[in-house]
C-alpha cells in the first residue's frame, strides 16, 4: 500500500506528558488547559479533533495524514512554551479508521489507532515516533528524519517554543505578520526562532510532509 493512494487513510496522534507527576498541580493544570485550548485550534486549522484524558494522556486525529506530524510537534511545543520543562512523548499513527464519532475516546479503533497507541508503550528515551502500516515499505531516511526532527525538538527553551509555535502553525506569515500576532518585537522574534533551528525544523518537516506521508493538497 502507498500514502499517496486513495485509500482512507487518517492520523492518530497519541500522547502523555513527561514527567507529569514532578509539576505542581497548577502547572499540571495549566498543562491541560493548553493542550485542550491547542486542540480547538485545530479543529479550525486542520479539522482535526482530539480528547484529552486520564490526567496527562491525549489523543488526536487528524482527517489528513499530512498534518498528523505537525500536530504533533504543535503538542509538544503547546507544553513547552507553558511550563518550563514541561515536554511530551507523542506517537503518530498512520493508517486506516474506522468512522470518527464526536467524541474521539469512544472510537479509537482502526489501524490508525492502533498504531499510534501500541508505539507510545514501546517507546523509551525518543520523544517522537511515526508508525506506518506494514504493508509501506520500510525506508530508513524516513526514521532518520524524525529521529533528527525529535533531537532539534527536545530541550527547547519556553522561549524559543513560545515562537516556534506560531511559526509551524502558521507557515506562511512573515516575520513581520507573526511579530504583530504574538506581540513579540521583530529582532527579538528573529533571534528566538534562529535559536530554536526554526529553518531547519520546519524544512525537515516539510520534507516529510511532502514526500514520506503524502503529497500536500
């Protein structure tokens, strides 16, 4: 089976918070209510929808495979930027599903699902997984590629995750249009995403996006 072929194909994003029982209880919340408020952008940016549940675990799925890995960055960043050290282990399925009810817990079931959650328990000292069906051939410049995207990702400071957000969010803004949507002055905004490898997160993104999960629409 190919990404690009026209079965439904869908992405499952599945994630807990690091660590989580080492934050006070209103960094643990404040937690939450940012996961929660970065899944309703979502829905407007990707059409994608998502739970969260059982105190520091989260779940989204994304209708088009493509967006699936920068949600998933998106969630990782949404936790950096709100508490200091704050970070997550997200795993991201892709594959078939079946069909999505309104709300995300009571389906998960599918092949999407299925990868995405049996990878989050395998995974140890990584940050960041892809899982795709059996029937893709393997191809190791695609591991590679995440396992170098999750390097850049993990250790990022509040600062440089408060402007990476919005960066990878909205690609197509200027320096100048982000500057004037985060209220953080234009130098100060240039020096925290070149900090952050900003360039190079998003080109190897794009990359993946473009040829290891599908063509873009």
């Amino acid at each position: 089976m190919s990404l690009n072929s026209k079965a439904a194909l869908g992405g499952v994003i599945t994630g807990d918070m690091v660590n989580s029982s080492a934050l006070s209880d209103e960094a643990h919340q404040a937690c939450l209510q940012q996961i929660e408020q970065t899944i309703v952008i979502f829905q407007d940016e990707f059409h994608a929808q998502g739970d969260v549940f059982r105190g520091d675990e989260f779940q989204v799925f994304a209708p088009e495979p493509k967006h699936a890995l920068r949600c998933a960055i998106l969630l990782r960043l949404t936790l950096m930027k709100c508490v200091k050290g704050a970070d997550a282990r997200v795993s991201i399925g892709i594959g078939r599903y079946q069909q999505i009810e309104t709300e995300l817990r009571k389906t998960a079931k599918g092949e999407a699902f299925q990868l995405s959650g049996r990878a989050l328990k395998d995974m140890d000292e990584e940050r960041l997984k892809l899982s795709l069906p059996d029937t893709v051939e393997a191809n190791p410049s695609r591991d590679l590629l995440i396992r170098h995207l999750d390097f850049m990702m993990t250790g990022l400071s509040e600062k440089q995750a408060e402007v990476l957000f919005p960066r990878l969010l909205y690609p197509e803004f200027t320096q100048e249009a982000l500057s004037a949507k985060t209220g953080i002055h234009r130098r100060s905004l240039a020096s925290r995403l070149q900090r952050a490898n900003a360039s190079l997160i998003l080109d190897t993104l794009d990359v993946i996006e473009a040829t290891l999960i599908g063509s873009k629409s």
